[in-house]
C-alpha cells in the first residue's frame, strides 16, 4: 500500500493521487525550491538540493562470492542463480522489486568472503511503500514479544533492531526493511553517517564537564536497554558512538555479541560494565577532559571492580554532577569524590517512589533552557459559521552565549479558550477571558519566579467575574449566558504550571514518556468516574460530556479550577488544544505521525501545526479547532 506523506492514508499500490486529500503519491516537493520531484530522484532538478529518502544498508554474504563491477553499467543482482554471482554497481539495485538503488559502489576485491558485511547507502526509489517490517510494527501491540525469526521472515541480524522499537529511544536506530535471499541479508536502517562523533564533541575544549557527565549518563541507560538483545557491543567502538542534532546521543547500528566475545574459556561474561568505563577511559585519553579527577578516580574503581552496576554507576556519576555545580567548587582540577552512599535520584513525573522502575527515564542532571519555539492557530472548522476560540503567546527570552556558557532564560504566557454562549456570546466570552488573564500577568507577574497557586487562581477567577458581571448586566440566562473553557501554561525556564476549567487540553509529548494528556476535563462523565463508576457506565449518560466547569456563567463559588506545578527534565512538545483538535482521540491516534516528527529542530514547526489543523478538520471539522505548539530543548545546566 501507498502511505500518503500529507495525511497518512492507506492508499492502493497504482494510485496516483491521494484518496483521502488529494496529495500527489508520484512526486515529492523540494524543501528548497517547492519544486515537484520525482520520487526516484535523488536531487532536485532545479535547486540540486538533496530530495531524496536515503537509507543505510547493512549487506552480509554468508558464503564466499565473486564480485565484479561493470564501470556505469548499471547491473541487478542474479538473484535467482543459486551460486549467487553478485553483480553490484553503483545504479543497481539490491531488490528484486528495484526499489533501493545502491548510491555508494562496494568495495573492489575480486571475491568477497565469507561472512563480510558491507555498508553503503541506498535511494528508496518506492518512499511512499510500506515496507513488511514497518507494517508489522505498526500493527504489533505495545508489549507484544516479537515472534521468532522463521516466522515474521527477517534475517536474524534484523531481529535487535525490530525487538528495540518499542523501546522509542533516541540512541537506537529505526529499522526499515530486512530481508535474506539466497545468500544475502540485506538490514536498512536510518543514515546516522552525518551525526557528529561523540569523540569529536568531547575533544572541544568548550564542551562542559556537566554535558559530558549526561552523556555518559545516556551510555548507561543504552548499556541497559542493548543488554536483552546482545548487544552492548554497539556501544565499544567509538566510531559508532554519534550525537543528533539535540546533542543526544545515539548509535549509527547495532553491533550483535557474537559467541566468542560472549564466552571466553574462563567462563566469565567479558561486557560487564567495566566494558563501558573503559570507553570513556579512552574517550578521555584522546581528548582535554582528564581534568575531571572525580570521573578518572570513578574509572579506577570500575577497572578494581569497586562498582560493579549501571545503578552504582549512576549514583556516583549524580554525585560528581552535584560537585560541580556547588558554589564552593572553585575549581574542576581539585574537585575530590567521597560517594560513600548513594544520592536519592530524581525521576520522570509517572515514576512512583516506592517501586521505581530500573528502566524509567531517571534524570541525574538539572537542566537549563537551550531553545523555546512556539506557535499558534485557529481556524473556524468546517461546519461553524463563526469561530468562538480565541488564544494569545506571550513570551520573553533572554539569551547569553559566550564560549563554554550558553544560557537562555525564557518566560511564557499560553493562554486558550473555546467560548460557548452562541454568536456574540461564545468569542466574547473567550477573548474577554485571554485579555483578562493576559493584563493580570503583566501587572502581578514581576519576579524571577512563577506564580504561586493561590496567584494563578485569583487571575482565574478574575476573570470568571469579568464574564459573569457581563452576564449579569446583559440578563442573560440559561444556555444563553456566554461562558468560555480556558487551558492556560505558565513558563519559567524548566518550570511550568497549568490551569484549567473544562475540555480544553494540555497534552505533553517526550521521547521516552510518548504523549500524555496533562490535564483531566471537567466534564460528567469524568466526575463519576472520579467517584468510582466504571468508564463505559460513565459515558454511557446522556449528559457525559457535558461541562462541570467554564469561565462565566456562574459566580466565584462554583468556579474551581485545576492548578498543577510540572519541570521539564528532557526536550519535550507542549500542546494546548481545544476539543475541536483533541475530539475522537485524534491526537492518541496521530501523535506518532503527526507530533513526533516535530519533537526535531530541524522540522517547522508552523508547518506541522498547520498540517496537525488540516488533519482535524478532516475528522472533526464539526467544531473551531484551536492550538499552540511549543517545542523546548534543554541541555544540562552548564555553570561557569
């Protein structure tokens, strides 16, 4: 099936167009130019800019073959010869389908043994295709265990990759296609090839001790996850040791244990962590950072076996990242360790204390602000006449980046509401509500910290009284008294806070976390569900969606509304949304294709809210659709 890149439609193979949108599924548009490319193009044809999908391929013969290349003669693969004579040139294709097209000549002996596995790239010729492995992952439920090789029909080198999936970290890459013919297994995985090394990072004479203790922080969680599928390994060489864009870290493949490095003669296992400390030994040795005598006195112990787990591990590394950050630390090169115990960890909000879980998102380090990018969009929906939602971003940053110190300190005021109460009541009441809030913050919100609780609540109900004195003067009654939902984020660098009354959202997206909705709706059917009725009984009544909270239409005494205190302990999207966007599950159903994408610097993020709009008006076009998007990066706090 044909995947449309707008929508995500399922369309048959021979379509030409989009079913459901229209979006053309034979061309791509240029990033550059806007120009329309053909999907088989590596280039645009008009800017040269690269338009291609590339992906990196992992080849292994199992026996010797012969190979040969043909100058520009562009060759296919004799697949269907059982000797498996191997003819590739760069323009052929490792496909019997002829949809991955080698980029990259291979290597040039005359015989290829046994074994050898070669790395190139290869075009998708065929981007929009669902690949069977991509298939079968998205149809696997969460927690399923990935069937046996002989039975989903992957060569075995691919089976890591597809067991780690779930997994949605960062430093794992995603797996594409797989196959085995004959004598070839062929595995594609995303092109990592132009990620920075770590080396290269950690040799910079500016990078922070903070940021390479977080690093080495993220080496133990991946040491972790690769150890049920064999392959900590992946994690020894420093050439496959790569940082995004974000400066998180991430591997370029998976390098399984093989037999003989797993059991030597002795019996031992070899890759205990002692394996790891003695890659950030290197690292170390090959670059400026010897200077911090904690870590190097840390490495000693592993190499003597004094710490013997990745939760020892981490402990002594929170450790040395809290001597470092303490004021009477005037210098890294003294700086001694006495881990006697282990420090109490912070961990992601979900985490419970008392059974904490060994692969949670533990964070060791406090994070500053790097980036904040917001946006914002209403747009009237496709039935409504007249749009009711109205909402405002107000922020202010500021900025300092001098070598070895980059500091950004942010402030941001997110406020949203879909009004009810009908023309000149529902956009009345919204707007009056925003202006409200917005007038109230710059005048009471003065210091370097957020607004307590007891603030946040006297702003709301200030302006439930704007609108219920306007009610009051206009005798309105009944469902004709204007009123308004309201989901309101409050920003101090790392610190958030929401408020909100009604069915308007806050929903939080991270790597490791995946989407959650921050807040819960004021609405009946929740009510009784918080009394203790199951979900289906609950939603069963015909009033259960109706509100049990807004702004307006009644006084102070009725008005209470949900105040909740969160940090940001990783790069996360923050999304405010009005249930014209968030209605029909549209966003737990969407977020993987729609959201994820832009948790990335390198996408817009404009454009992906305008295309996050487009998608509810296609299936909830029945109301105003309203949301702001904030996309914040952090990075360990650096001191001076």
């Amino acid at each position: 099936m044909l995947i449309c890149p707008q929508c995500q439609f399922e369309n048959p193979n021979d379509n030409k167009f989009c079913q459901s949108c229209g979006t053309s599924l034979t061309y791509k548009t240029c990033p550059e130019c806007g120009a329309e490319v053909l999907l088989n193009n590596q280039y645009c044809h008009k800017c040269g800019a690269e338009c291609g999908t590339i992906w990196w391929a992992m080849i292994t013969q199992e026996t010797s073959v012969v190979f040969s290349e043909f100058g520009e003669e562009k060759l296919t693969p004799d697949i269907g010869n059982t000797n498996t004579r191997l003819q590739f040139a760069v323009g052929s294709f490792l496909d019997r389908g002829q949809r991955y097209q080698l980029l990259e000549p291979l290597p040039e002996p005359e015989v290829i043994a046994g074994g050898t596995e070669y790395k190139v790239k290869v075009l998708d010729c065929q981007p929009f295709h669902i690949s069977p492995i991509e298939a079968m992952l998205e149809h696997q439920p969460q927690g399923l265990i990935v069937p046996s090789v002989s039975v989903i029909g992957i060569p075995s080198l691919a089976q890591a990759y597809v067991a780690l999936q779930q997994e949605m970290s960062p430093g794992i890459p995603i797996i594409h296609d797989a196959w085995q013919q004959d004598n070839m297994q062929v595995v594609l995985i995303e092109d990592r090839s132009h990620w920075q090394l770590l080396l290269k990072a950690w040799q910079d004479p500016a990078t922070h001790p903070l940021q390479i203790l977080h690093w080495c922080y993220q080496m133990i969680q991946l040491w972790e996850i690769l150890k049920p599928v064999n392959c900590r390994q992946s994690l020894l060489k420093l050439s496959n040791l790569r940082l995004d864009e974000d400066q998180t870290l991430g591997l370029q493949r998976l390098d399984l244990e093989t037999p003989t490095k797993n059991l030597p003669t002795d019996g031992e296992r070899p890759l205990t962590i002692k394996s790891l400390g003695r890659v950030w030994r290197n690292l170390c040795l090959q670059s400026q950072h010897t200077h911090i005598a904690s870590l190097v006195e840390i490495l000693d112990d592993l190499e003597a076996g004094k710490i013997a787990t990745g939760e020892e591990l981490r402990s002594h590394l929170e450790e040395i990242s809290t001597e470092l950050q303490s004021p009477s630390n005037s210098g890294l090169a003294s700086t001694e360790t006495k881990y006697t115990s282990a420090p109490t960890l912070l961990q992601d909000d979900n985490c419970q204390d008392e059974e904490r879980n060994e692969d949670a998102p533990t964070i060791i380090l406090p994070m500053q602000l790097r980036s904040v990018e917001d946006v914002g969009r209403t747009d009237v929906g496709r039935q409504r006449d007249h749009n009711e939602d109205y909402f405002a971003i107000e922020t202010k940053q500021q900025k300092l980046d001098v070598p070895g110190n980059r500091h950004l300190q942010a402030r941001g005021l997110y406020i949203l509401c879909d009004g009810m109460g009908g023309h000149a009541g529902g956009e009345v009441a919204s707007e009056l509500a925003v202006t409200t809030l917005r007038k109230y913050f710059q005048e009471k919100w003065v210091g370097e910290e957020l607004p307590t609780s007891e603030m946040i609540e006297a702003a709301v109900l200030l302006a439930n009284q704007t609108i219920y004195d306007l009610n009051q003067q206009g005798l309105r009654s009944g469902v004709g008294r204007m009123g308004t939902t309201l989901v309101m984020l409050l920003m101090q660098n790392t610190k958030l806070a929401v408020a909100h009354l009604g069915d308007s959202r806050l929903y939080r997206l991270t790597r490791k976390g995946g989407l959650e909705q921050m807040t819960v709706d004021h609405e009946v059917g929740q009510r009784e569900i918080a009394k203790g009725l199951s979900p289906s009984l609950a939603y069963a009544r015909p009033d259960a969606y109706q509100l049990t909270q807004a702004l307006g239409p009644r006084d102070a005494d009725f008005v209470h509304p949900d105040i909740n205190f969160f940090e940001i302990h990783e790069d996360c999207l923050l999304l405010l949304v009005s249930d014209g966007l968030s209605d029909n599950d549209l966003l737990e159903t969407n977020w993987q294709t729609h959201l994820t994408p832009l948790l990335s610097s390198s996408t817009n993020l404009e454009s992906g809210l305008s295309d996050l709009v487009d998608l509810a008006n296609e299936y909830n076009g029945h109301d105003n659709i309203t949301a702001i998007l904030i996309r914040v990066k952090v990075s360990p706090i650096q001191t001076s």
